[in-house]
C-alpha cells in the first residue's frame, strides 16, 4: 500500500515538475508570429503570379500552413514542392496538373513600337517592375521582372513576350557531372570504354 | 636563399614541360584578323571606344574601362575595326562575348608611346593609375586587375612581394621560357613594384624543375639594387596556386575570406610583372603575352610571343596543328583547363597554353565508379577540405553541409579528381554545386526583392483604397451639410419675418386685385351679349386661376403666421414670468400691509421679502425685454449660431433646474425657520432671494438660447414648431403646479397659525385650475407628436417624460419637506423615519436630473 | 577528329580501384602463406571457396541490378571480401559454414546496401559475426599450429583436408590418431576459459601457450602485409597505428595492476585478430571514418571495445563486434573531425549551422 502511495506521489510530483519547466519554458522561449508561414513563403519563388489561385505567395504560404496542397506553384517547379516537403515533412507531390512541365525562367519584354500606352501591364504587375505612364510608351525593368505572366493577358494589342532568360556567360553555370547510371547504361558487358558524350 | 615550407597534400601529374621549352620563344605571325574581347579580367567588361570602320593603331585603346575594377583593352595591330559584337571567346561555357574585330593592315603600326624616363618621379596612385591605363591585369590564369592588386589602403602594411614563377601546371612552360629569355626585364618590373609597395622582402618562388630559369634569374638579380630571394621550391602541383606558394615560401595561411594583403604579402606572377616592365620602360600597352603550344597535336611544341586576339587556329598551325592527332582542345593546363572545339577563339589576356591532346596522351575518362571513400582525395587535397565528403553532398544536393565542409575554399586544382581511383569527377561537382549555390543564393536575394515590391504595391494600393474611402466619406459629409444648410436656408426665410409677412401680404393683396380685375372683365364680357361662349368659358377659367392664387397666397400668409409667432413663445413666457413675479410682488405687499394692519410678528421679514420679489420682478422684465430682443436679432440673422447654442442651452437647462432645487429648498428652510422663529431668518431669506434672482435669470438664459435651437430644423421640418410649443406648455404646467405648491404650503403655514386667509384660498383654486389647464394643454400637444412616427419625435418625448419626472420627484421632494416641517412643528414622532425618506428622495431627484443630463448630452453627440 | 568537352583535370593518376584491391589482396599473401604454414591447407581451400562463392553471387546481383557484369567484377572488390573473411573464419570450418559467412557479406552487408561504397558495415565484419553467433562450435575448428606432443607439428595432407570441410571429421580423427581434436583452443580461448588459474600458471600449464609462437608468427604476416600497403600509399598509418598503440595502452595498465587476471600486451597484440583488424579492416575505407582525426578516433573506439570484450565478455575475441559497433559511429564521427582547412583558426563540425546559408 505504501509503496503505491509512494509511487503515485513520485508521479505527481513529477507531472508537476515538468508541468512547471514546459510552462516556463513555453513563456521563456515563446516565439512570436507564426514562423512557419514565414519560412513558407520564404520558398516559395515570390513571383506573386497567383497560379495558385492565391493572390500572392505569402497567402499560398499561409495556405499551406493551414494544409492545403504543396504542389501548386509552377514557377517554383519541383525543387519548390521538395523544398516544402522537407520543411512540412510531407509527402512530395507531384507538380499539380496542367503544369506539370520543367519551369523555364521567362521574363516579359514589350514590344516597345505596338505599345499604346495604356498602363494596364502596369497595373497588372505585383511587382511594379513596368515603367511607364498614361499614352507613353512602357517597358519592363528586366532585373525586377518575375515572370509571371500576369501583365500579359491585359495587354490590349498583345505586344507583351514572355521570353526566356537568355543564357550567357554572366550567368553559366556548370552541368553537373552525367548521372553514372546513365552513363552505365552504355557499358556493355564486353567491357568496352563506352563512347565519352559530346557536347557540342 | 629563403627556407621552404610545404603545404598540404598536392600531387606529382607528369610533368611534360619538356616538349615545349626545346625551342625559344618564337612570334606568332600576323593573323589576317584579330578578335579582341572586351572581357579579358575579372570585373566589369569594358566598353569599346571605336566604331566599325574605324582606322586603328597598334597599342591604340579601343575599350575603355567601367568602374575601377575594370582594365582597359588596346588594338593588338594596326587595320581597320569590322565588327563589334559576339564572337568566340575563351570560356568553359564556350559561349560567346563581345568582342572587337580588327582586320590587320599588316603594318603593325604603332600609335605615339614612350615609357617614362624615370617612373619614380611620378607619386604611387599616378603610376598605378599609368599601369591600369596600360591595360595590365594577372596573367597567371586569373586576370585580376593588377592596379587594384596595387591599390592598397592605409591599413595594409606589406612585408613580402612574392613573384610567382612556380608554374606548376604539367605542359605550360610559357613562364619558364620567359624568365630563360627576359629575366633582366623581369627583375626591372620588380624594381617598379618595389617602389610601389616597399617591401622589406621580395621572393621569386620558382619550382625546382626549371633550372635554367632559376639561372637566368639568379644572373638577372646580380645588378638589382634590391635583395631578391629566387627560392626554388620541389616540383609539386599546385604550389604555383597563390595561397599555396605563399604558405610555401612564408609559412603564413591567407584567412579564409581575405586577401594576401592582410597578412602583409603581395603575390604577382611573373609575366604580368614582365609586363608592367614593358609598359613602364616603352609605354606599351598589354597587347601581346607568350602563349605554350603544346600536346601530341601538334608537330612543333613551342611559346610563342602571341598578339592578343589571334585566333587559335592561327597558332596551331604555326606550331603544326595535327587535327587528326587531336582529341581534345585545352585552354591552360591540362589540371585546370577548359576544353574548346571552336578553333577562332582568341588568345585573350590570360591564354597561357594551348593543349592539343591527343586520344592516347588524354584518353577519354573511364565511367564514375561508387566512391570507396578510399581517402585519396583528402590526402592531397592542398586545402585540407573532405573531397569525398563534399562530393556526396555536391550530388545530393545538401548544399549547407557541402558550404559547412567549405565548398567555397576550394580552389578547384583538380589534385582530387586527379587521384581518384573511381574516377569521379570531383572538380566539376564542386563547380557545379558552386554556381547552383550561388544561383540559389542570386533566386533568394531576387524573391525578397520581389516579395518587398509586392508588399509594397500592396500597401500603396490599400492606402489608395482607404484614401479614397475617406474622401468618399468627406464628400458625402459636405454634401449632407450642404443639403441641410440649404433645407436650413429654405426654412428659415432670409427675410425678416415681418418683412416676409409683408410680402406674403402684398402677394395675397396682389391676387385680391387680380381677381377683382378678372371679375370686371368677366362681367363686361357677359354683359356684351355678342361674345362667344368659349370667350366666356375662358374668362371663367381666368377667374377661377385667380381665385385659387388668390387661396393659396391667403394660405401662405396664414400658415407663415405660426411659423412667424414661434420664437415669441419663450418671449412670452418671460412675460409670464415677469407677470408672475409682479404678482407676487403685489401679493407680498399685500400681506405686508395686512400684517402691518394686524401688528403681526414677522414684518421685518415680509418687507425683506418684498424687497427681494420687487429685485426678481424687475430682473425678469428685465430678462423678458432682453429676450424679446434678442430673439429677433437672432431669428433673422445668424442661423449657424444655433449650433454652440445647443450645447449652451442645455447646461443652462440643468442649470436652471439646479438653481430651482436650490431656491426650493432655500425656501422651505426658510419657511421653517420662520414657523420656528429662528435667528438667522434674516439670512436665509436673503439667500431665497438671492437664488430665486439666480433662478430667474438662468431661466431667461435658458430661453434665450433655447429659443433658437427649437425653431432649428431637425431633418423633418414639420414637428419643428410643435415642439417649442409642447416645451413651453410643460413650463408653463410646471410653473403652475409650483405656484400651486407654494400656494398650498402657504395655506398650510397660515392654518398651522390657524389663520385662515381667503384670499390665499382663492388664489390656490385659481391656481389649481391653471395648472389642470396647462397641463392639459401639454399633455394634447404631447399626444399630437408622439402620434407622429419619428425618432426625433421619440427623443423629444423622452426628453419629456424625463423632465416631467424630475418634476414629479421635485414635487414630490417639496411635499416631502413640507409635511416634514409639519411634523417637526407637531413634535411628532416620525420625524427622523420622514428625514429619510427626503433623503432618498433627495438621491431620486439627483438621479432624474443625471438622468436628463444623460439624455442631452446622449443628443448633442448625436 | 572531332574535340571532346570534358570538364578538368585532363589527366588522371592511372591508379584505379581494382588497382587498389588487387594491392590489398596482394598484402594478404604473407597471411595466406603463414596460416597454411602453420595450419594445414584448409585456409588455402576456405579461400578458393570462399572467392567462388563471393565472385557468383556478386556477379548474379550485378545481373540482376541490369548492370555490367564484367566491368564491375574487375573492381576486385567481392574477391577481396571472400579472401578477409576466409582468412578470419577458422581452417577446418565446414564448407557451409564459408559459404553462409560470404553470401551474409556480399548480400547482405554489401549489394543490399546498394554495393560497393554503399555499406555501412564491413561485410567481412558482418559475415564473420553472423557465423561467430550462429555456428559456435564450428566457429571453434582451429586446430592447434603444433600437435599437442609439442615436439613437432604435423598438418593435415590436401585430401583430409577436403574431406574435414565437406565431409566428416570423425572419419580424419580415427585415421589420424595423433589428432584427437579439431576444436584446439586458440590462445585467447585458453586464457579466457582458464579455470581459475593465473595467466601466469595457464603460459605454464597449457600446451596451447607453448605453441603461442605460431600465433606471433602468423600476425607477423599481417603486419608485412600491412606495412606494404601504408607503404604504397593505399591507406595511411593512422588507423593501424592507434587501434596497436591503444590496445597496448590498455592492457599495459591492466596488467600492471594485476598481471595475474590480466594478460599481458603482447598477447593482445599478437594473437586474435588484432592484426587483421589493424591493418585489413579499420583500414577499409567504405565503411570507417574519413578524416585523418576521424580515423584514429575510429580505431581507438574499436581497440577499446575490442579490449573490453575479450577481458570481461562472453567472447574470447571481440574484432567483428567491435568494428560494427565503430561503423555505427562512422558518419557522427565524420561530422565532428573535419580537417581544419587551409585559412581557417578552428576546424568546423557537428551539423551546419543556420549561419551558414548564404
């Protein structure tokens, strides 16, 4: 009997003391804000294109931190939705439906002769990254552009082109090396050096 | 001669210098045309000076540098300038750059240069500004912008000018053969450094595979002013590596993330100090440098004195390009160099080799085999990094832990892929984990840009909307103010009320006249027998027009007339007032006079009394004229006075009502101590007076502000007369029924003397009537607005009912106190249980006055 | 001729993995020498069998994984595998008891992994060790280097030899009388299992100890063998040198303390696997640590663990366990033994910090 008395009261005392410390600490190291839909958003390639069908990144990161699907975000592409797995430690997704291609980085140019000027690219950019003003010809801050083709449908004689970034020296990067597995599959079981790729 | 250290690691690849340096220097012919690009150094590209068309000369400057960490590019010949654009540059990426075409004339003629007689004359920024304007930056492999090299700041204090002369690629000789051929030229280059930087020790690392240079090097320095270490070094790739060279020859690590300069040590590679050399002693600008050609490609391995922007075909087949023997093209080393398959690329500032591999001297590369982690790597690694480990998290893409084991101090030397016997390759992993890094990094720094320039459009927007709301709301404000102000102007006629009437009375005069004239027409027109019928019919329509004109005017002028007489009540009631306290007047004289007729006790105090009511009379004529007057002016005049007004009136109100508690219970005292034949009579009488005076003029106060204030519009115009008119019929029920009281309390007093007056009787009956009279006045004038459906209405018969109540419990409170004096005056024994019920009356009636207060001001925020 | 594009270095040390291997294998003929020396041909034939059986069922999984067979056979790598482990296992074990041990290590601790450079664990190691556990009795075949007369010794011909691993021994005992068992006890068996005696009284009373000589002789092979391998580079002298240096340490102070219940160093160093493990299995790179600090903390942990199992454990000698037990810890070592690199004062470790990302 004493020992069940005993036992409970080691117990209690116990819940009590950790009680005590996970108050303290939930006060001593309280973190303010909801830091997960920052470290969201912070993902998330911030093109505010609203093919999520949010208006904006951070309301598809306050989205997703209320449980909607990861895999939403084109422009982000597949690295995003792994990025978003890791951090939410969820299943990776596959891109969501029609966008199920590779992203190709794109940013809008005017086409500045057809342009009329009617300011309604610029007001269709969430990132303010077109110049211009009523009647006068507009054109894209390159640099600041998303490519996120918002200020394409506005426009009233399609003089909007989404290219891709043009790749040059500036910014070439290495390939990474061929996969081996890849390059395995031309070894063949006579032991003959495969044929090294050429790249031309 | 220097004591030599080691590095980590660092390999022993065959060296294969030997098939080049069998031959001296030779100079590369002229190419038909050179392709000079813009960017040959780090920093930014610099911009061409020239146009197509243009005639140039040899050394003449044809782009000019952009910012200060950026060099100058010259014309490498003499010709003609064909195109400015994008051609083959040297790059991994094989991409192609800007660049200028020149066609050479073949008359390699040089524009006006000469040297500087005595370079020392000139101050240290003016001869690096001289060496940047010479357009010289590293020829080690880098291209860093000698100038800015030499620009050091104050906080930089130099010990030791290392000259690199390692070269420890296998293949290149170039430098080798440089310093066999120009050693003198060199030393001279660094007796310009040394005035630049002034260190107290220069060293000539050099590696121990090219003894002939160390020779020559060591001939060279014999005449130097300077002392001047050439310190060989054991043959080891990379000890040419800067920081290597400089850990050789020092023992001192450069800290990671700074520069050799922080720790006292300037490093410059031989050929560039060669030529600093050439551009200080003859004024020649960097058009020129001695490229290796080299490799089982081609049939003369050989240096060659080359123009900057030949192509590299033009130097293969000088040396005997072997295309068949060729399996891969290498710009630099074969450790650190990159392949081309474009043969027009062109030399540019820092080509200092040229490859021509064949397929048995650089067999293509066995497939990647699973890394054993054999450690290999690690081992010679110079910089002491994990290969192995940074190759797993290069290829799975664990960037932070690849940067936690140092990516980015990776030189890229190759010594690791040289070594592995799984043949990965390391290097390119880290190159490409390198640039996906620094990409990833350039994404994440352009989405926080893009996320800022979102969320400030966002907010710009939201303040545009609010603005715009709030301007709404401000416009609909004014435009609502205005409406009232025009309805306000509408209902208050500008005209003087009298004048308004006058005219309303011309109107209906005019009409009167109008149809008189009308009806004389009319009856000549029946009595001339030959009119038409509808001659007649007509004048009897023009008749009857008349006559409804004629009603309407009438009905104007009657319905102006009450409108007109409003403000006149309060007026009214000041006569009344002012009447009253005639009649009181003459009362007191009245029972003055009887008392003095019956030698009563108490007559000092009725004298007082009437003094005092004679003071109250004249006070309220007084308060009556000036209303009457003021009305008017007020009426006619300054509509927008009535707004301050309100919130006057209604403390004046309480104000009133106040005074009037006071006056009562000043009064009843003193009827008390009058009954009780107390000392201080005297006293308290003057103090009855004295309120009723104050009591008095707050009323009239009261009504001369309020006056305005009733006749004002309050949205609906109609209940705006009846209003005024339930206020005064309330008044003047309430100031009946306070007659009345002080009447009854009077009788009450006398009967207690058992001195029954009649005359107080008679007055108390017709007192009685009027107060039944007025109060159902009130109480009809009540019904008609409560009886219209309106908020306003509603608020108005709250206001009353409150009033009413406050009344009622005044009442009440003064036949408390009466019956109070009357059971004092009877020593009955209930007294103290009817003191407190007076207090508690006395609380009520505080709380029915806080109540009205409430409701006022409840109304004036509205 | 058209001109590849290939990314740096353009030349490449010819030295290659199989190079590797073969090199290692190389080192291991002194051991396959003295142990056939002392203990019959059974060694030589547990390693043909055991190279067999490796070799086969390597070449099935690289089959079944649709990969070259030839190209990764040449790796060397199962054939070395086959050889360690037949070295470790004990000269007369049964054929089955071989074959069980080289299908654990190829398939299980190595192809499942996802073969070579994939294992966590020392697939010798692991095969060793499920043996060790599943067949003690067989895992005790060791027939003593000397005949127990002591005067001489006399090994068994080829033909007995095959018969005691793929058939009966009872048949060789009663046609060979001089052998009345093949469960001679190795001398770390003796020691542990001494009935109360002092170390002292079991060097003097046990013909096993007198025989110790064998056992000095056959680690003396592992060490030739090892010092070859540091010499040629294939790995470096870290490894083997604190695994010996710390096993010594230990038992050095044990003894010194109590020389009666505690053998002495050179014992600990040269009999057992202490040898072996040195210089054949500390040292595989795959599966230990990889820095140069890495290393020594490595080897240290299994001198210790291997110490601490033959003096107080259940097993007379303790490499296998110890070795697993160590790879466990490989990859969290690695992360706290980074090199410090060139201009850096500290060396960096544990897991990337949040400062990090740039």
């Amino acid at each position: 009997m004493i020992s069940i008395v005993m036992s409970v009261l080691v117990l209690l005392g116990l819940a009590v003391l950790f009680g005590l410390i996970l108050g303290f600490s939930s006060i001593k190291f309280h973190v303010a804000g909801n830091p997960i839909v920052d470290q969201i958003d912070g993902i998330l390639p911030q093109t505010q294109c609203g093919q999520c069908g949010h208006p904006g990144c951070r309301p598809y990161a306050e989205s997703i931190a209320n449980g909607e699907a990861i895999n939403k975000c084109p422009p982000g592409g597949q690295a995003t939705i792994e990025a978003l797995a890791d951090l939410l430690d969820v299943e990776v997704l596959e891109l969501d439906g029609e966008h199920a291609d590779i992203p190709i980085k794109t940013v809008a140019y005017i086409r500045e002769d057809e342009c009329i000027g009617c300011t309604k690219c610029i007001q269709a950019c969430p990132v303010d990254a077109i110049l211009g003003a009523a009647k006068q010809m507009h054109t894209v801050i390159i640099d600041e552009c998303t490519g996120c083709d918002l200020c394409v449908a506005p426009c009233p004689v399609d003089c909007i082109d989404m290219l891709p970034i043009a790749s040059n020296i500036t910014n070439w990067k290495w390939q990474a090396p061929a996969d081996p597995q890849q390059v395995f599959q031309q070894i063949i079981a006579t032991d003959k050096r495969p044929e090294v790729e050429l790249q031309s | 001669m220097g004591k030599v250290f080691s590095f980590h690691g660092g390999i022993h690849p065959p060296e294969n210098k030997h098939q080049s340096t069998q031959l001296p220097i030779a100079t590369a012919p002229l190419p038909k045309l050179l392709h000079i690009p813009l960017q040959q150094h780090i920093g930014a590209a610099s911009k061409a000076c020239v146009k197509i068309g243009d005639k140039v000369l040899k050394g003449q400057r044809i782009g000019d540098a952009q910012g200060d960490f950026s060099v100058p590019v010259h014309a490498s010949s003499s010709g003609i300038v064909t195109a400015i654009g994008n051609h083959a540059v040297p790059h991994p990426s094989g991409m192609p750059a800007t660049c200028i075409s020149i066609e050479t004339d073949g008359q390699e003629q040089w524009i006006a240069h000469s040297g500087l007689a005595d370079f020392t004359a000139l101050s240290s920024a003016e001869l690096i500004d001289y060496i940047r304007d010479r357009g010289i930056c590293g020829m080690g492999g880098a291209g860093f912008p000698t100038a800015v090299k030499l620009h050091l700041g104050d906080h930089h204090i130099i010990n030791t000018l290392i000259i690199n002369a390692a070269e420890c690629e296998p293949y290149i000789s170039a430098d080798d053969l440089l310093m066999r051929e120009h050693a003198e030229h060199i030393i001279a280059g660094i007796d310009v450094l040394q005035h630049l930087i002034k260190a107290s020790h220069i060293i000539i690392g050099i590696e121990d595979n090219k003894p002939q240079a160390i020779r020559a090097l060591e001939t060279a320095i014999a005449g130097c002013r300077y002392n001047i270490d050439v310190v060989s070094v054991p043959t080891k790739y990379p000890s040419g590596g800067e920081k290597q060279l400089i850990q050789l020859l020092t023992n001192i690590e450069v800290p990671h993330g700074g520069i050799p300069a922080d720790v006292g040590i300037v490093c410059q590679n031989v050929g560039t100090v060669y030529a600093i050399h050439r551009a200080i002693a003859y004024g020649e600008s960097l058009i020129s440098r001695v490229v290796t050609v080299t490799g089982d490609g081609v049939n003369k391995p050989q240096n060659f004195e080359t123009l900057i922007g030949t192509p590299f075909s033009a130097l293969l087949e000088a040396a005997g390009y072997l295309q068949n023997n060729t399996s891969r093209l290498i710009v630099g080393g074969p450790m650190m160099g990159y392949t081309i398959d474009d043969l027009e690329i062109p030399v540019s500032k820092t080509t200092n080799c040229i490859i021509a591999a064949s397929p048995q001297e650089m067999p293509a590369p066995d497939p990647a085999l699973a890394c054993i982690r054999c450690g290999q790597c690690e081992q010679v690694c110079p910089v002491q990094l994990l290969p192995q480990q940074l190759h797993w998290y290069a290829k799975s893409q664990e960037y932070d832990k690849a940067q936690q084991h140092n990516l980015f101090d990776c030189i890229e030397c190759g010594a690791c892929s040289f070594v592995c016997p799984s043949n990965i390759p390391l290097v390119q992993y880290y190159r490409h984990a390198k640039t996906a890094i620094k990409e990833e990094a350039q994404d994440k720094r352009k989405s926080d840009i893009a996320r800022q320039r979102f969320e400030a459009k966002q907010m710009r927007e939201q303040r545009a909307i609010e603005e715009k709301a709030t301007k709404r709301k401000a416009r609909a404000e004014q435009a609502a103010k205005a409406q009232a102000e025009k309805q306000k102007v509408a209902q208050q006629p500008p005209l003087d009320s009298a004048e308004q009437q006058q005219l309303l009375k011309q109107q209906v005069s005019a009409e009167k006249l109008n149809v008189e004239q009308l009806q004389q027409q009319f009856a000549v027109l029946q009595t001339q027998s030959n009119t038409e019928a509808s001659a007649i019919q007509l004048g009897d329509l023009q008749l009857k027009k008349a006559q409804l004109n004629l009603q309407r005017a009438e009905q104007a002028l009657l319905s102006y007339q009450p409108a007109d007489c409003a403000p006149d009540i309060d007026i009214k009631k000041l006569k009344v007032a002012a009447a009253m306290a005639s009649t009181k007047l003459k009362k007191a004289q009245r029972a003055l006079k009887n008392a003095q007729e019956k030698s009563q006790p108490g007559i000092e105090l009725l004298t007082t009394t009437i003094l005092a009511l004679e003071k109250t009379a004249s006070s309220a004529n007084a308060a009556y004229s000036d209303a009457s007057n003021h009305c008017l002016a007020t009426c006619s005049t300054n509509p927008v006075s009535t707004e301050p007004a309100t919130g006057d009136a209604k403390k004046l109100k309480i104000a009133v009502a106040i005074a009037r508690t006071k006056l009562k219970r000043a009064q009843a005292q003193l009827s008390k101590a009058t009954a009780e034949g107390a000392d201080n009579l005297a006293e308290l009488a003057q103090s009855v007076t004295d309120l009723s005076a104050k009591l008095s003029t707050a009323e009239a106060a009261f009504k001369v502000t309020s006056a305005p204030i009733q006749t004002q519009p309050t949205g609906d115009s109609h209940p705006s007369r009846d209003q005024p008119d339930l206020k005064t019929l309330k008044t003047m029920a309430a100031i009946a029924r306070t007659k009345l009281k002080k009447a009854h309390s009077q009788l009450e007093k006398l009967s207690v003397e058992d001195q029954p007056d009649h005359q107080l009787l008679a007055e108390i009956a017709r007192l009685e009537e009027k107060v039944l009279k007025t109060q159902a006045s009130y109480l009809q004038a009540k019904d008609s607005i409560s009886s219209q459906p309106d908020a306003e209405q509603n608020k108005a018969a709250k206001q009353a009912s409150l009033e009413e109540h406050l009344q009622k419990t005044l009442s009440l409170f003064d036949r408390a106190q009466q019956a109070l004096q009357k059971a004092e005056a009877n020593k009955s024994p209930a007294v103290e249980k009817m003191r407190i019920s007076i207090e508690k009356i006395s609380t009520k009636l505080a709380a029915a006055e806080h109540a009205l207060q409430q409701h006022n001001s409840s109304q004036d925020q509205e | 001729m058209p001109h590849i594009r290939i990314s740096s270095p353009h030349v490449q040390r010819p030295t290659k993995t199989a190079d590797i291997m073969r090199l290692v294998i190389i080192a291991t003929l002194p051991v396959l020498f003295g142990m056939t020396f002392f203990c019959g041909w059974g060694t030589l034939i547990n390693v043909v069998l055991a190279s067999v059986i490796a070799i086969s069922l390597e070449a099935i999984c690289i089959k079944l994984r649709h990969r070259p067979v030839l190209f990764y056979l040449r790796d060397n790598s199962a054939l070395l595998t086959a050889i360690l482990l037949a070295l470790a296992l004990p000269p007369f074990a049964p054929w089955w008891v071989t074959a069980t041990a080289v299908f654990v290590a190829i398939i299980i601790a190595k192809q499942i992994y996802g073969g070579l450079g994939q294992n966590p664990f020392n697939p010798a190691m692991v095969g060793y060790a499920l043996v060790l556990i599943s067949f003690p009795v067989e895992m005790t075949r060791w027939t003593a280097p000397f005949d127990l007369s002591g005067n001489s010794w006399e090994v068994l011909g080829f033909a007995d030899t095959l018969t005691v691993i793929f058939g009966s021994w009872q048949e060789i005992i009663q046609t060979h009388p001089y052998i009345d068992s093949f469960t001679g006890a190795t001398p770390l068996d003796t020691l542990k299992h001494r009935n109360g005696l002092t170390v002292e009284e079991v060097w003097q009373s046990s013909q096993v100890m007198a025989n110790v000589g064998a056992w000095y002789a056959v680690s003396l092979c592992y060490f030739v063998g090892g010092i070859f391998l540091i010499y040629r580079k294939i790995y470096t002298w870290h490894a083997p040198l604190t695994l010996l240096t710390t096993l010594v340490l230990i038992s050095a102070v044990f003894f010194a303390i109590d020389p009666d219940s505690y053998a002495d160093p050179l014992i600990h160093l040269t009999t057992g696997a202490t040898m072996l493990g040195a210089f054949f299995i500390v040292t595989d790179p795959v599966s230990s640590a990889t820095s140069n600090r890495g290393k020594v903390v490595f080897a240290a942990g299994v001198a210790i663990l291997v110490y601490i199992v033959r003096t107080w454990g259940n097993y007379p000698d303790a490499l296998a366990f110890a070795v697993m037990l160590m790879n466990l810890c490989a990859p969290f070592i690695d992360q706290y033994t980074q090199p410090r690199s060139y201009g850096y004062k500290n060396p960096n470790s544990g897991q990337p910090s949040k400062e990090n990302h740039s």
